[in-house]
C-alpha cells in the first residue's frame, strides 16, 4: 500500500476511524450529559455562559489548539480525545436539559455550524494523524510521515481553529 501520498489509503481509512470515533462519541455523550441532575446543568450552563461572556478569538484558538496538539500524541492521544469529546458532548447534553431542548438536535446543530464544521474536521484530522502515526512507528516509518506529512496536518488543523475560533467570537459577538 502506499503512503508516500498525505491522502493515501490509509490515511483516508483513519479519517472515516477517527470520524467515527469523535462523532459517535460526542453523540453518545450528549445523551448521558442530558440525564445530569438539573444542579449540575445548571451549574454547566453558567460555567458555558462565563466563557462566552470572556473569551476572545485567541483564548478560543488556544484552546482549542493545545488540546488538539495533544491529541496527536500516539496512542494517549486517542483517549485523550475520546475523553475531550466526551467532556464536550455532557456539556452539550446538560445544557440541552437546562434549556428544554432536544439534545440530540443540539449537538447536529452545532455539528452543522460553519465553527462546528472547521473545528470537528480539525479534530478529526488530528485523530488521524495519530492513528496514522501509531501504523507509521509499527511500520518502521515515523521519521518518513513526520518529515513528509505530519507537518501538513499540523498546519492545516491550526489554520482550521484559527478560522473557527474568529468566526466563533464574531457570532458570539466578541470579536
């Protein structure tokens, strides 16, 4: 197979893996999160509304990109990531309980945003990398995907949270 290509075969595969695995587990989250007690929906709700009420595009960017950065960590960052997108979709799910409203919806809706599309492609793709790695050290090519690749997806997910993380302080009107 071939991977001296950034989208070979393998690759794509750890995209639709890490697709799979992010999304599902936002999803599954959100569910759990809507059956949190109504104190701590509460309490999840004003936490959510503090941060909109002082977050500017470069604290937005950050972090997001430092806990992405992480996320390309081999192996830790698979579970890293499965435990921040589970940690995102309780959120989304007990602020969905303290609004009254569907949760599933919620999180689509979120997911379907122009800041919900850049940021979860980012993730996505930070996960893959990491899956990819994990191939590349069991291959005996590390240095080989890094130098000629790795790179690549680094720079595109930065480039994709700096865009999400503007487009995100304009709509919440801080920017």
């Amino acid at each position: 197979m071939n991977n001296d290509t950034y989208f070979s075969k393998n690759f794509i595969h750890t995209l639709i893996i890490s697709a799979i695995i992010i999304l599902s587990t936002l999803l599954l989250s959100s569910f759990i999160g809507f059956n949190a007690s109504p104190e701590e929906a509460e309490q999840i709700a004003k936490e959510v509304e503090n941060l909109t009420a002082t977050a500017t595009w470069i604290d937005i960017f950050l972090n997001n990109f430092l806990l992405t950065l992480i996320t390309f960590t081999p192996i830790f960052g698979i579970i890293f990531a499965v435990y921040v997108q589970f940690n995102t979709g309780y959120a989304f799910g007990a602020l969905a309980q303290n609004y009254n409203w569907n949760n599933l919806q919620l999180t689509l809706t979120v997911l379907v945003t122009p800041v919900g599309i850049l940021e979860y492609s980012a993730y996505i793709l930070a996960l893959a990398e990491s899956i990819i790695l994990i191939y590349s050290i069991y291959k005996k090519e590390l240095k080989k995907r890094l130098v000629n690749h790795t790179w690549k997806t680094l720079t595109t997910v930065a480039l994709l949270l700096l865009i999400g993380a503007v487009i995100e302080t304009a709509l919440i009107g801080r920017l």
